[in-house]
C-alpha cells in the first residue's frame, strides 16, 4: 500500500524524512584559513608635496578637452581643479598672473624608461629588460625603479607631471608597468599613482624573435611569437579557472585547496580580471590585428598598441575596438617593421571618431620636449591638408594618455574635480622657443624656471664638479 500509494506516507514519517534530508544540506566542512592574495603588497605612499590654493589669471588655456580659452583663469582648491572660466576672484588664494602666457594640463608620457635606463647609462643600470626567458610576467618594473635617476627631473622641466615606466621588449611578455607621479622621492612607492592601474608590456614582432631566435629558442619567427603568447595564455586561463573555483567553493561552504601561487600567472589573471592594462610593442597593422583576435581569443582587451607605425593602416579597427595608440611623430626607418611610416600617422589615427591617440617619448631625451613632439605632429599634418589647432593636438599628450593609463578620471584635463596637474608655459605650448616654467602637480608646485627651490637635484648630482663650457671643448 505504501509503495502504491507514497501519498498516504505517514505525517510523522515524512516529517522525520524531511528533518534529516535538511540537516544534510545545512552540513558544512570544517573550513581551514581562507588563502587570500594581496594584489598591491608595494602600494603607493605618495603624498602631495605643500600646496596653497592658487588663482592663476588672464592666461590662454589648453583644457584638454578640445577647448581653448582666451584670458582664462583657473582656480585651484586643496590640490583639485576647482573652476576654469573668465572673470574669477577669490580673495583666499594666491593669484599667479598668467598675462601672455600658456597653461596646459600636466604632460604625461605613456611610454618611458626612466629609472630603468637611467642616467648615467652604464651596464649596472641596465635594469629593463629581463631577457631571460621570453614570458617574464613574474617581474615588476617597479623594482627597478631608481627614483635618484637626474632624468626625472629633466623631464619635470618638460612639463611631465605623470609618466608609465615599462620594462623593455625583448620579451613576449616583459611584465608589469608602473605609473609614477613625477615628484622627487627616495623610493618609488613614493612615486606611485594611487590606484592607478598596473600595465603589463607585451611585445610583436622583431624583438623577442631576434633575441631568443639567436640563442636557437623559441621564438625564432612571428609564428613562433604568437605560439608563445598563446601558450601563456592558455595556462593563464587554467588558472584563473582554478582560482574561481576555490573562491567558489569557499564560499559555499567547502574546504577546498588553494591553487599553488604562481608570480607570472597571477600577473596574466589580473589581465583576465581586467585589473591590469595590456601595453604592446607594436609596429605593423596586420600584427596589431592579430593582437586584437589573440585578446578576443582569451577574452581580454588588447590595450593600447605602443609605437604604432602602421597605425595610419588600421585606424578605424582601432577606434572600434577601443584600442589606444602611442606613437612617435617622425621615428622610422630603423629596422623592417619600422619602415612604412608616415609623418601624419598620429592625424590619421586622431581623425577617426571614438580614437585615442597618443604621442609618446620611449627616449630619455624627448621626454623633455614631448610638447613640441605632439607640435611636429600638428605642423606636419596641417602641410598635408588636415585642420589641427593647438587645443586638439593636446590631448595626444594629456586627456588620451590618461585613458590609456586609466587615470583619466583623475588627471588629464582642467576639469573641475580632477588633480590640479599643470604648466605654466611662457609661449605657444607647440613653439620651439617654449619652456615650462612652472610645473604643479596634485597643486603642489614641483618645478620653477626662476626658482632653484624648485629645480631638485638627484641626490647622484649632489657633489658632482660641473663641466664648464672649455671642458666640454
């Protein structure tokens, strides 16, 4: 009868059934320590040098954004951009006037080595490349960092207020970047961007497949790149997986056991948990393309392509793909992959609607000048028909760097809100005779043309004889 007819199951033996069934699901395993991972054991500890609230008047303003203001003032309030507009007063702040000359937001440069390659350039400090095996996603640029490197402050008198240093690219995967606040510091967490994003420097083409083809490693050809990069990609993926699954786990209720830590791993899965920004060496548009498949292929954006020289070729797929490019105005010809340049590459890539074009320095001396690099980019594309005014060109150097780094939200423009990163220029920011004069960053001013208080020496410099100019001869 009760096989036949389960309903008729008696009250008290479905209740002691049901009892039992929902203490089984409620168990639980004894759970060790959760294993937890710290994804910033190096964080910053930047803190704004002493700031004063500042109204600079009656300048030409640059704002970053497409905009040119004429006899514009900026206010500045506890490190912040507080308002950009005409006819500002506050009684409560220092007034800079700005008569005749140019402020633009603070310059950042996407691409450089300072600290890595830094001066002097002598083998000991040759710290930027780690050509020993083609992924070295296990390495942190950071950790080469030498913050006494006297090119900081050189580029401080350029304008730069905030730049990425990359490890450089022999490698496949040449591991994490680092953006920096352009400030003097005696470590580099005390340079660090807080929050900013980490990079990692991927690399196309003839590099890692000269370097490790001459050793009879793999790679030796471009097929042997993209092998490789898979590879590592694949293995990242796997682990990803298997870290997910354990955060699963522990969160039902379940002891499991903790994947085995891998440095170079944990780098790729920040990629693939879309913590860590791609930064590719990369030349030529059909690599660029293949890059932009391998990162649908893993399921991780492809970043910002750095160098760019065929950028030109490929500049709506870019733009649709949300991929900035980094560039140089006139570098070319050096090697193959180098070849097919042309002086409007960076207009091309700009004139494309949803672009980020970018000019960047990858050289310890144009870093100095980056303004007038993004100039000869304007002056040679005008000659060939295109339209650029000052206040588009600089967002190659400021607003479009930003997005590349991830900092947009924070520095890049004189927007009301956003770090009070900028430079007084006594000309036509885009001129040969121009000069910074007075560079601020977070509102803290870092560098004065007229003010040795303002011009910081490396502590390497401190006790070093000057050359005279007959000793130079």
């Amino acid at each position: 009868m009760l096989k036949r007819f389960p309903s008729l199951v008696p009250i008290s033996l479905i209740a002691v059934t049901i009892s039992v069934t929902l203490s089984g699901c409620l168990q639980t395993e004894q759970q060790d320590k959760k294993i937890l991972v710290n994804k910033n054991p190096y964080p910053s500890t930047y803190l704004p040098l002493p700031q004063q609230d500042l109204l600079l008047k009656n300048a030409t303003v640059l704002t970053g954004t497409g905009e040119r203001l004429n006899n514009a003032d900026i206010l500045i309030k506890n490190g912040k951009i507080d308002q950009v507009g005409n006819n500002l007063s506050n009684e409560n702040v220092v007034t800079i006037d700005a008569t005749g000359k140019w402020i633009t937001p603070g310059i950042i440069d996407v691409h450089s080595h300072l600290g890595v390659y830094p001066s002097p350039s002598v083998e000991s400090h040759q710290d930027g490349n780690e050509m020993t095996s083609p992924v070295t996603a296990n390495v942190w640029v950071e950790h080469s960092v030498w913050p006494q490197d006297p090119g900081f402050q050189t580029a401080r008198a350029g304008g730069i207020t905030t730049l990425q240093i990359l490890p450089g690219s022999g490698n496949l995967i040449g591991g994490r970047g680092v953006t920096l606040r352009n400030v003097p510091s005696l470590s580099v967490q005390g340079m660090k961007f807080p929050n900013a994003p980490y990079g990692m420097k991927m690399a196309c083409g003839e590099n890692p497949k000269r370097v490790y083809g001459s050793r009879k490693e793999l790679p030796s050809t471009r097929m042997g790149n993209m092998a490789g990069y898979r590879t590592a990609w694949v293995e990242a993926t796997e682990y990803k997986a298997a870290w997910d699954k354990y955060e699963l786990d522990y969160s039902q209720g379940k002891n499991p056991t903790a994947p085995k830590r891998d440095l170079a791993l944990d780098t790729l899965k920040s990629v693939l948990d879309g913590e860590t920004l791609i930064h590719n060496h990369c030349y030529k548009a059909d690599e660029m393309v293949q890059m932009i498949d391998l990162g649908k292929e893993f399921n991780y954006h492809s970043g910002t392509f750095h160098h760019g020289i065929e950028a030109y070729k490929i500049a709506d797929k870019l733009a649709e793909n949300g991929n900035c490019a980094a560039m140089w105005p006139d570098w070319w010809g050096f090697k193959m992959e180098a070849y097919d340049m042309i002086h409007e590459n960076v207009a091309i890539v700009d004139a494309v609607k949803n672009s980020c074009a970018v000019v960047h320095s990858d050289s310890g001396t144009t870093i100095q000048r980056l303004n007038q690099e993004a100039g000869k980019v304007m002056y040679r594309a005008n000659e060939s028909g295109f339209s650029l005014k000052e206040e588009d060109a600089i967002k190659w150097i400021t607003l479009n760097a930003a997005k590349s780094l991830g900092i947009n939200n924070e520095t890049g423009s004189l927007t009301s809100g956003k770090n009070a990163d900028i430079v007084i220029w006594n000309n036509n920011p885009f001129s040969v005779y121009a000069h910074a004069e007075q560079v601020f960053v977070d509102g803290s001013k870092v560098y004065d043309r007229f003010d040795d208080n303002y011009q910081a020496k490396s502590d390497f410099l401190l006790g070093q004889p000057s050359i005279t100019s007959s000793e130079q001869k």
